[in-house]
C-alpha cells in the first residue's frame, strides 16, 4: 500500500519549528511495510489543504494528515475535510466527556472554544484523543482514507500507536519490507562504490542499495519489498554475506548505530572504562558519549585541555615536547591518552589535538591538521590526519574518527 | 516572491533520516522575506522529481532542491534536472579543479565516480562546491528559477549563504526588509505575551512579530517589509525602544546569538578567562562554547567529572560531602566550580551536577533536578532547576541555563 503524509501549519513553512512528527510517521510506516511516496508540509490554508489532499488520493491509498485541528481560528483542518468528504459537523457526546474527563484531571475550566472540539464530522470514524482535546478522524472515500490527527507530537503519537496503525494494517494487505544496514568505516563513499561495483551491478532489481555517508563512514542500506518475506530475508542476507567477504574488517556493525553507540556497547560487554583528553574537540567526544542514557558505567570523565597550561598540570604532558614539538603533535597528544587513561584509573584513553581552525595554522600545520592518540594501560596508538576547513566539520570529524580509532584497536590489542 | 523547497532522498521517505535542511532553509528564506508555500520531500527517483517539479513550479517562482547529487548510482538528481531543462552534461574544468584542490588538501585519491561529479549541465549557472564534491546547479526558464544543492546540511548551507540567497534577493528582491532581533532571558513564552500584549497590540499592520522559544531564551522577532527602507528601520526602532522600557535587564541581546556567544564576547571584553566542571552535561557546555572560532582566548577548559572519583581527585570536592548530601547538590556543585576555578587559574568558573534520565531518580531528586553553580575567585552563585524527563533536552536546558546565570553574575558581581 503506497501512503503520504501531509503536515499542516504556517509554522513550519517560516521554518520555526522542525517537522518532528513525519520523520517518526515516516520510520513507523516503513517499520509497517507501507511505502511512503511522499511528505508534503504545507500552511493552515485551506486551498492548500484541499490541493495537497488531492495530489496525494491521486498517488497513495492512505493519507496521514497532522496538525491544524486544535481550538483557535488559526487552525482550519477540521472545516475543510468536513467539506471535502462533503460531510458536516455533528455534537458528539463521546468526544465531549473524554474532554470534561481530561479536563477535571489537570482542574481546568472548560470554555466555548474547547466545546467546540466535541464537533465531528459526521461521516467520519472518531478515535478519542488519548493525551489532548481534538478527537482523531478516520474518513474513507473509493477505497482511500485520510486519518486527520494531531500536530503535538505525544498526542500524535499516542493515537497512531493505539488506533490509526493498527486499523491501517487491518485494512491494507500490507507487503513485507526487508532493511539490513551495513557500516563501513574509513572508505570514502566513491572509492567504496568503486570496491562494491560489481557485487552492486549484481543485485537483483527487487533490492535496493542506499549511501548515506556521515563523517567518515558509510551506511550502506539494502531495501526490498516482496509478499514472499522468507525468501526476501534469505536474498538479502545472502547478498550481506557476499558483502562481507568484500569488504571484511572494514564493516564496523549491521545495524545502523552512532559509532559511539557501538562503542558503548563493546565497552560494556568488556566491562571496560574509558576517559578523554579533549583539546581541538572541546568536549565533543564526551558530549557525544554522555548523550547515550547509561554512560556513566562506561565512561568517567575527563579533561577538555585547551590551554596548554591543563595539558601539563592535569595530565602530565611534558612542557618542554609542548615547546619542542608543538601542542598539535604525536609526542603531545600520546601523552595526553596516557595521562587522562592513568590518572582516572581507566582502562582506554582517547586524546585529541589539532587546528579546528578558521584560524591557527601554519605552513606546517595547515587549519584541519589533527593528532588523535587511543590508547590502553600499556599500549597507545596515534595518527594525524588533514581534515578541511571549516571548524564546525573538523570538530566533528576529529570526533568520530576518534571513535572509530578506539573502536578498531579495542578488537586488535 | 513565492518560493519551495524539494528534498530529495529514499531515507527521509523511509524515517532514517531527520530533514534538518528544509527548516534551515524554511527560516532564511523567510528572513529574507521569501514566502514559503510548501515543502515536499520525496525519493530518489526521476519520475518523482519531474512530478514535484511540475506542481512546485505551478505555484511558485524559485525551487530550491536539495540531495540527491553525489557520485553514487542512487543519486539521479543531476541527471533529471539536466534532461528536465532540455539541456546536456559537459565537462566543467573549474569544477574539476576545486574537486581536485578538495581531494588533495583531505590527502584522497580522485577516481571515475568522484571525476564524474565534475559534468554540469551546460545552460545551468553553476556555484563551486566550498565544502564537497557535488557542484551547486542554477536552472532557469521564463523567469522562474530552480537550485539544486547538496543534501549534506554543511554543504548547503554554505552554498545557500555565499551564493544562492545573494542572487535570490538580487533576481526577486525589490523591496527592503527590515528584522529586529530582541533575545529575552528568564521569562516563559505565554508570561512574556501576557506582559507585551498591549505593546504588540500597537504595532503597526507592516510590523509583525514573531516568538521563537529556545530553551529559557525568547526570540522576539520584529519584521517589517516596505518600499522606504529608512522610516520602516525608523518606526521598528521606535517599538524596540518601548520594548526595552518594559523588558529592562530581561533583554539579554539585540540580536539572534546564540548565549555562549553573547558570553564569550562579554568575556572577551572584560579580558576574563573561564573553566568548567561538567558532570550531567557531560561536555556540552565546552563544545558549545569551543564551537566558536577564537574560543581559546576566553575558554582554558576544564573538566568532565562523570565519576565522583574524578570529582574528588580533579576538583577537589570532599567526599564526605558527596557521601552525605550527594553528587547532586550545592554543596558538591559549588565545590566544583571553585575547583576548576581555582586549579586552572580562571577568572570564572561554571560547574553542572544533576540527573539527566532516563534512570538515577529518586523520589527526593526525580529526573531532571539540575544543580548550576557560577563562580568567580571569590563568590559562588548556584541555584536547582526541575527539568522533565528527556535526557538530551535536560543537557541542552542546564548547558543554556549555566551561560544565562554566568552572564547575569558577571553583571552585578
């Protein structure tokens, strides 16, 4: 079944808000073998509404539509399907005590404009909202429906879980959709698509392969369709096997993870600590770990040694190799891995040094020069890299290489 | 004029990705008085593309593209919108040196794939590519305008800031428009209404204002869009001077930075350094803050004190203190900061301790109590915070509120 999904609200044309709610639509129809044709962000207009629906009945079978259904004079999505489906508005008393009920548990007061949510269309199939007051509308025309549900993501959320994607799996026969992620590190996206040519040119016209590139790796994704799931699954994974003999140790994971998310996880089942010595990353790398809920058993912290005075007095780094060999240096930032890895008492180190720029470089040491060290109690391991430069992008690089680094010595020590 | 935006990509379709670029784009077209009329995402396929194109076009005047044009196979969007303006691919040699000048600064070795990135279309106006491989395409046809950029958010955004807005506002701008940016720190989005309401009841019809609400910090955003651009700056400079008298020390800027920024130029000032002592943030305010280029004039950085072992040792917080009133509390916060204070020499410190969830609650200190102290060599400042439930957002919250209170200190110390 083919299905698209309109968002509706001038806020999101005056880019003030992100669109969070059709990339989670998006994932949970892929997840349900739907195939979504397109997404279409449009204003509270009513014209606009009126078009977009047609556009998409003339494309999809299903048509989700958020947003522009609350209680002010601004939001229009309920008037204008009650017209399209050449319907009208009726009290519904159902509607109207799951709002008395919602309201007694926060002791609101109830006013005419809320009142007005209990007003449904009467063609239309009426899910109660389960978080908020604008009830959910199911309408169906020729076979084709368009679901109208709310714009805060919870209360979307909530209704597409409980009632929507339940009743749209009941009514289509949906197909079985197949997705196996591979993550290849350290190849650049055209010299691997040259290393992968022929396995790729091989591929079966029901399977399809994806790049997305992010910072040093590749999410290579293999998609199908097929009503056959078994011998869909047994294809891919054959194809996945005749991959992996290509490209071996350069696949980091199957699945599509952050690096640091891996990482973690390798760390955890070592049961395993690690620490940071952080200069040109500024605190990225552990900003990047500690957003994954549970680090702390992983990771104890570190030092951000911007100044050169940190470098000596919290991790030890000779002064004279800093005024000999540069911060931005193998002697330096090696030293900066073992002093954060001994005097946390961790069992890895990862330390970095490097010009993010836009400023501080040399003829030697252009702008996006990086040294990155990993390192255990015993053994560490740097390189230096030439990344661009734009700060932002060498910052981030620098991080996810570190990453990636860490990662390939932990299975190699 | 009228304008779209066309992103490009089967994993937006899929829910793999989040489309960071149409929000951007959403915003600066709207600062630059361009309206919006819809955003539409779709995938990597030629039939599509023409099809989105065809409706774009019939409402709008300039269509912006992005994705879709790296050197892989799965990225046809060159090639459509080469067939799509009757025209056809030749070799372009300035394109070829920049890919050329890009692959040797990053150390890469050009192959086929990447050289193909270098064949434009002929009739298109093409914009260099200051951060990749893939060519920025001007198309043309009765005074209507297409662009296509790279998916890569930093790649676009440089394209769209150096090059393509510039020639959007030359070809499509006649009249001025005139922004007010009023950043206001410390008061929620409907309590600043209720106290501005009869000032914004008065603006005038051509005045309007918008609310963007980031973490703790309203954006009030004043625009107007006239033929004389010297009484429209003048009448909007009269309304933020009536602002003011009612805002006061609330306006924290007049203009849209971000509040590390507004610190480190307050700091820079002053000829103050700072360090920091982050355990629930994790880094996050030393990335934020080294994010900014020069940042090393002002920030000698600090440390990430995840663990307690790294509190006490590091920092120099008694652990008798953590024993008894935890490491989530004034007494531990405050220690920290003084700590990192006084051990990196800096003239201000800034120390976060707090839970940032999903897990560690307890019913005396729930998920999202939050634990800020600010501090110079002699006086500490710190204060608890109740956030919600959702780790990334508790981080971005305290990281936002430690800059407010470090920026309020510095005033009236």
């Amino acid at each position: 079944m083919k299905a698209e999904i309109i968002t509706i609200g001038d806020e999101i044309l005056t880019g003030q808000i992100v669109d969070t709610n059709s990339v989670w639509l998006a994932a949970e129809m892929n997840k349900a073998g739907f195939e979504l044709v397109q997404i279409t962000s449009i204003g509270d207009s009513k014209e606009q509404i009126i078009s977009a629906l047609d556009c998409a009945f003339s494309r999809a079978e299903a048509v989700l539509l958020t947003g522009g259904i609350g209680p002010t004079k601004d939001d229009i999505t309920k008037q204008t399907l009650t017209e399209y489906f050449d319907t009208q508005l009726i009290f519904s008393d159902s509607v109207y005590q799951n709002i008395l009920e919602l309201f007694s548990a926060r002791n609101l007061v109830m006013n005419e404009l809320t009142k007005s949510q209990a007003l449904v269309p009467a063609s239309a199939v009426i899910f109660q909202n389960r978080a908020g007051t604008a009830p959910i509308m199911w309408f169906e025309r020729g076979g084709k429906v368009a679901v109208s549900m709310p714009g805060v993501p919870y209360e979307m959320k909530n209704a597409m879980t409980a009632d929507v994607l339940p009743r749209l799996k009941q009514q289509f026969n949906s197909q079985a959709i197949v997705h196996k992620n591979i993550l290849v590190g350290g190849i650049p996206e055209s010299q691997l698509a040259l290393q992968i040519a022929e396995w790729e040119q091989a591929l079966p016209p029901n399977i399809h392969l994806a790049y997305l590139p992010h910072y040093g790796i590749v999410q290579l994704r293999l998609s199908g369709i097929s009503d056959d799931t078994l011998s869909l699954e047994f294809a891919i994974n054959q194809r996945v096997a005749a991959l992996t003999s290509i490209l071996g140790k350069s696949i980091i994971a199957f699945e599509n993870l952050p690096v640091e998310q891996i990482l973690s996880r390798q760390l955890r089942e070592a049961g395993k600590t690690l620490s940071v010595a952080e200069s040109c990353t500024g605190g990225n790398i552990a900003h990047r770990i500690t957003l994954l809920a549970g680090s702390s058993d992983i990771f104890k912290g570190g030092v951000i040694a911007y100044s050169n005075a940190l470098k000596v007095n919290f991790l030890g780094v000779d002064f004279s190799d800093i005024e000999n060999f540069g911060a931005v240096s193998r002697q330096v930032v090696e030293q900066m891995a073992q002093g954060v890895c001994l005097r946390t008492d961790s069992d890895y180190g990862i330390a970095t040094s490097g010009i993010a720029g836009p400023s501080g470089g040399t003829p030697d040491k252009p702008v996006g020069t990086v040294w990155i060290a990993v390192c255990n109690r015993r053994t560490t391991l740097s390189k230096m890299f030439r990344f661009g430069n734009l700060r932002e992008q060498n910052i981030e690089r620098t991080t996810q290489m570190a990453f990636l680094m860490l990662k390939n010595f932990m299975e190699t020590e």
